[in-house]
C-alpha cells in the first residue's frame, strides 16, 4: 500500500496563478483533510470530507477549494495564489472521523512570489 | 491565544536521559487527545493516542489532566533517533487542533 500520496512535491507560482494539488489514499479511508502548516504554527485545517460527496469547512478556508472526486481523490485548488499561501501542505485520511488517527502524505511545498 | 499551547524548546538532552513536554489547551470540552511526531521535513505521524487514565507504548508515557487542561509526554532512556518535533493535538467535535511543536534533540 502506498499510504497517501500527493503530488507535487514541490511547486513555485507567481501571485495570481491558479493550480491544483492532488490527493489519493488507497486505505479505503472514509474522510480526508487538507491542511497547511507555517512556521511556528501547528498544522491548521483548511477544508475536510467526511465521506465521498461532502465537504466542509475546517479553520482557514478562504482562498481554496476543494473536490472529493471519489472516495480515493481528494483535490485542492487556489483559485488565484497569493504570497500569504506560501506554505507546506498536507493531506491526510482516517477511517471515519477525524477523532480517529490520521495518516498524512509527504506534503506539498509550495511557494508563491 | 493559541487554543493548544507547546513550549517550542529546542530541548538538547544526551542520550540515555529522561525528557518530559508539556502541552495545554484552552478548550475544556475537548474530547480526545494525541502526540504525534514529525521529523524534519517529513508527515506527522501518530506516536501515541492519550487516555484518561494514563497509558504507556514502551519507553514512552502520556498522561492527561481534564481539571488543568494538559497533556504530558515523558520520553524515558532518549535514544538518537527520538530527535524529531512532537506535535499535540487535541479533539473535539472532529476538529483537530495541533499544537506548534516542541522540538527535541538527543545528542550522543
């Protein structure tokens, strides 16, 4: 089992690009979360899908969206990047809820001039 | 404030010592709780979930206090590879919160 991937690992864009970063488990897993991660901050949630066809906010979502393609794929886009989006991103899976473990993916780093 | 607080450290303890962190949260109706740790560049990964009642994984020991709002992880016998950033985090109603970090260096 490859766990939770996500591609790609690294990407630069210019402020006003648009880009997707994908997510795929293969643990049968039920949710799945994006988050990003700052310096000196923890791990902030920014959207999450408690089963396929849901999706909800989690605690800083403006400037992304997301799409639960199926119960694997879980994507996230930035519409328009901006600087304050520099960041590493994670995404990750549970069975069922989020008060179960979770399984993170490598992580996105992205940065934006 | 932060609703889940950590002492950033770094923490430089040799091998072989006992090294304890800390961690609170500000939200009293917080349900359940977690050490997970993070290597440097790399995913968080669960160490350890924290009940009620204390629990031990071999050299590892966390504990919860629901009355003052923190949750404790001792370290007994470091080795090397237990050098990483340990992440708190805390539950409720399915929305995690993670703590910023302690990070621990074990030297030989």
């Amino acid at each position: 089992n490859a766990g939770v991937t996500q591609t790609p690992k690294f990407q630069v864009l210019k402020t006003g690009q648009s880009m997707t970063l994908q997510c795929a488990q293969d643990m049968n897993h039920n949710s799945m979360y994006w988050y990003r991660q700052d310096p000196g901050m923890g791990l902030r949630l920014i959207y999450y899908s408690a089963s396929e066809g849901t999706t909800d906010k989690g605690e800083v979502p403006n400037g992304y969206n997301v799409s639960r393609l199926n119960k694997r794929e879980f994507s996230l886009r930035l519409e328009s990047a901006a600087p304050s989006q520099t960041s590493v991103y994670f995404c990750a899976s549970s069975r069922r809820d989020p008060g179960n473990e979770q399984y993170f993916g490598p992580g996105t780093r992205l940065t934006v001039t | 404030r932060k609703e889940v607080e950590q002492d950033p450290g770094p923490f430089n303890v040799p091998e072989g010592a006992t090294v304890a962190f800390n961690c609170t949260y500000s939200n009293s109706a917080s349900q359940s709780f977690f050490w997970y740790r993070q290597d440097c560049r790399k995913e968080p990964k669960l160490l350890m979930s924290v009940y009620s009642s204390g629990n031990e994984d071999g050299r590892f020991t966390a504990q919860l206090n629901r009355a003052s709002q923190y949750i404790s992880l001792l370290i007994r016998d470091s080795k090397l590879s237990d050098s990483a950033t340990y992440l708190c985090v805390v539950n409720r109603n399915n929305d995690m919160r993670f703590g910023a970090g302690t990070r621990l260096t074990v030297k030989p």
